[in-house]
C-alpha cells in the first residue's frame, strides 16, 4: 500500500462506510468491519504505489505475483482470478 491512510471502505452508493476499521502492516491491508447485516455488500478502496520498488534489488524471479482476497471470520470467500504482476521494466 501507498501509505496506511490509503484504504476506504464504501457503501454500495459510494459514500464512506462507518463500520470499518483499516489498518495496515507487512504488505498487508486490512479493514474489520463491524454491524453488518447478511448479504450487505461493500466496496474496497487500497492505493498501491509501484514506485515504492524503485532503487529495490531485482527479485528472483524477476516476476512478482500480487493476489487479493477477502476473509470473513477468518475463513477465505473470494479471491481475485488474476491478481497482478509487478516486473522490471
């Protein structure tokens, strides 16, 4: 992530949602989100910056695979099919 700041939960009608918590550490984002009711749906809003790697040593591989997934209660419900790969230019 960009910073620790940079991670939003949203309504359905894109206004800020007031039942999350976020915060961030080791690469990973994470919102709790409290008094939900079943089947409500939320957007997730994470800036990431690429120009962090900058200066970084090269990986091996040089290919790194970035995946998102969501969690509730603990337990996987979804996940990205294609995440993303951040590589050399």
């Amino acid at each position: 992530m960009q910073q620790g700041n940079q991670i939003d939960l949203y309504n359905t009608n894109c206004t800020n949602s007031n039942l999350g918590i976020s915060s961030d550490g080791n690469g990973q984002a994470k919102i709790v989100v409290s008094g939900a009711t079943v089947g409500q749906v939320f957007i997730v809003r994470v800036k990431y910056d690429p120009g962090t790697t900058v200066g970084t040593s090269v990986p091996n591989p040089t290919t790194v695979h970035y995946t998102w997934v969501t969690k509730v209660n603990g337990i996987q419900v979804d996940q990205d099919p294609n995440g993303v790969d951040l590589k050399k230019k």
